[in-house]
C-alpha cells in the first residue's frame, strides 16, 4: 500500500465551524511523518488558530469568475506539493473547478459533514453536495444516514467512506479548569459568576433551534421550575434568527435570563462552568459539541439526529428528547436539571470513558489514514467523462 506523506485540506473559510475545528484537529494530531498544509478562500470570519508548523494558502478569490483563483487553485493541486486532496466545499462549481486543476494523479475526496435531513430540506444544497460527490474519488461522511442518500444519486457504494468526528486533543488529556478561572470567563463573558449557566454553543440559524430551547424553558419557569442563566454562544450565520430569539425571551419576560454571545475560544472552560450543554437541533451530522460534552464528562442533553443516538445512550452518558418536540425538550431539561449530583458525576464519567475510547485521534487518524493510502492507490477515473456524465451531457 502507498504511504500518503503530504494531505492538503481545502475549505471555503476558516470561520468559527464545525469543519474548520476538525481540520485543525486533524492537522494537529496527525503524525510528523504526515505533512498536512491547509487552504481557503474566503477572509470573513476567521477564528480557528493552525499551528505554526502547518502551511497555510489564503487562495484570492474576488467572485466565481477571478482567474486568478483558478491559477492559485492549479499551484496548491501541483502534484510535486501534495498526494491527496480533501476538499469541504459548499458548491458543485467549486469542484468542477477543482476538477479541471488537478493533474490525473492527484486525487480528491469530498466530505460531507450533515445527516440527510439537512438535505431533504434543503434541496440546493444537497444536489451540491451530490454533484461533487459524484465529481470526486472519493466521498467521507460523518453520519450513517448520507450514504444511503448519495448511493439515491448515485454514488456508487464503494466510493463513501463513514469516518467519526475526532475528540479535540485538549480534551484527551486535560487540566479541568478550576471555579476561580471559570468565574473570571463568565465575568469577561458578562455573564453571571453566581449561577452556573445552561449552555447552547452553535451558530444561528433555524437547524439549531434557539427558539425552541427558549419555548422549552419558558415553559419550564411557568410550571415553577428553578431555571439558570442560559448562554447563546454562536456566529450569527442568520443574524435575523438571533434578534427573533432576542424578542422571543422578551415577550415572555424570559429576557434577564438569556445572553446572547459571540462564539468563545475558551470552550472547554465555558463548557466546565455549565450547569448542562444543550444541543437542540433539528438536524445535525455528528456534532463536535456533543463530542466535546462527553470527552469534558459534562451534563449534557441533545436530541435525537444524526449521529447523535450512536454517540448518547439515554440516561448512561447523557439526556435525549425528540427533534422538533418543546415538550419533550422541556421534559429532558427538567430531568437533566433535577438529576442528583452522584448521577451526573457517574454520568460524565461513563462519558468521558466512552467518549475516549471510540473517538480519539488514535482510533480516527488511522482510519483516515488508511483511506487516504486506499484512495491513492486506485486509478483515477477519466474527469471530463466524469463531469459531462454527472451534468447529464453524456449516456
């Protein structure tokens, strides 16, 4: 089998992602032997930080029709530079163009980081998404329910590859923070130092269900439930939604109870502070949040998308609810909520426990690894039949 020594990850921003913080991930703990270089396209709303020894290509990139793209594209996918391509990218354009840049010998997988609900309801997206698995070598997911979907449209079987999120390496082996420095980054945070909060870090948009969370505690402090602060830590991808979730709280006199943030660096100690991590989504893939909670052992509820059900076991490592269901959420939170301190502490051991042994770097990398070697190895399908087969221009 062909070793892989240099992996380039393509992105189209280096934002405060879900993406974004696996590559960093990836690029951290991979082996020295394995040279990972990183590139991306678009400035706004940068936030992770590389480590200095990973190459990092800013690509110019004006609008879909700068040609100067194209030739920074053509030099990153030189084959002398690197020996597999692992692209996130959100348009089926993008990989067309990719596509025509790289030479014969360079291959490039796709990843894809949703369930399929996410598709179903967002169509443009998901043709996209499946224009460029059928594009690329090869195609890697992180939730069971894809393959099936792109197989739909078909993406031969062979060609999609399951691999799982990886635990952050600071939460392999680390320090728990202590109750003073939790307390001096809720007060920098401006919140509370009294209480510890509910917890809800995920940009804002509608899968991430804000307003919900909202609903399901509204309804809770009317039944007499005692409810903590609660922290909205997110990038507003939709900046409408987070003023809806602010006039929402405000209606229902919820509003000296919610803070709405920016996304924190400090995660893991802003997590350690939390009373609960709350994940509500509506759809997820395999969520670095919740991976998070359970590698910090932390109180966690989350619904039941995606991965999540194969990463939570109800009432072992974690609380779950239904997706789209306010009752149901309010019923996990005042379990969650209610749960005596010897229960959460059993709780967040089984989590970490778990948590470590199924998604650490060592288990993920060498999955990686041996796909990228896989993939490497195989011939390289014609491209332009590829593409004019895929965009229905030949039979």
């Amino acid at each position: 089998m062909s070793a892989v020594t240099r992996v380039t990850f393509l992105i189209n921003s280096f934002g405060p992602g879900g993406a974004q913080r696996q590559i960093v991930e990836v690029c951290e703990q991979m082996p020295p032997e394995v040279q990972t270089s990183v590139a991306w396209y678009d400035r706004t709303g940068e936030f992770p930080q590389l480590p200095e020894n990973i190459e990092t290509l800013i690509l110019p990139r004006r609008n879909r029709y700068d040609p100067r793209f194209a030739t920074a594209l053509g030099r990153l996918c030189s084959k002398s530079r690197t020996d597999v391509i692992h692209a996130w990218l959100g348009a089926s354009s993008l990989y067309a163009g990719l596509v025509r840049q790289v030479p014969t010998k360079v291959p490039v997988i796709t990843a894809v980081g949703c369930s399929r609900t996410f598709f179903d309801t967002n169509p443009l997206e998901g043709r996209a998404h499946a224009v460029a698995a059928l594009l690329a070598d090869h195609t890697t997911v992180n939730c069971h329910d894809v393959i099936d979907w792109l197989c739909e449209r078909g993406v031969p079987r062979d060609k999609i590859t399951f691999i799982a999120n990886i635990v952050p390496h600071w939460a392999m082996e680390r320090t728990p923070s202590t109750p003073d420095q939790q307390r001096a980054l809720l007060e920098e945070l401006g919140l509370p130092t009294d209480v510890a909060p509910i917890v809800h870090l995920a940009r804002f948009d509608a899968f991430k269900n804000h307003d919900g969370l909202v609903r399901a505690l509204i309804a809770l402090r009317k039944a007499g439930v005692e409810v903590p602060p609660v922290v909205m830590a997110g990038r507003h991808f939709e900046p409408e939604r987070a003023e809806h979730v602010r006039q929402l709280a405000a209606r229902e006199g919820f509003d000296d109870l919610l803070h709405l943030i920016a996304p924190v660096r400090e995660v893991a100690t802003l997590m350690e502070a939390a009373r609960l991590v709350v994940l509500p989504s509506h759809s997820e893939g395999l969520p670095n949040v919740v991976l998070e909670a359970l590698a910090l052992g932390r109180p966690l509820v989350a619904t039941r998308v995606g991965e999540v059900p194969t990463m939570v076991e109800h009432g072992v490592n974690g609380v779950l609810c239904d997706p789209g269901d306010d009752d149901d959420l309010a019923r996990a939170l005042k379990e969650a909520l209610e749960m005596p301190a010897s229960a959460v502490a059993e709780m967040g051991r089984t989590a970490q426990n778990r948590c470590l042994a199924t998604y650490s770097g060592e288990v993920i990398l060498a999955q990686q690894r041996a796909l990228y070697e896989r993939v490497i190895e195989q011939p390289r399908t014609a491209w332009m039949s590829r593409i004019q087969r895929a965009m229905g221009l030949q039979r």
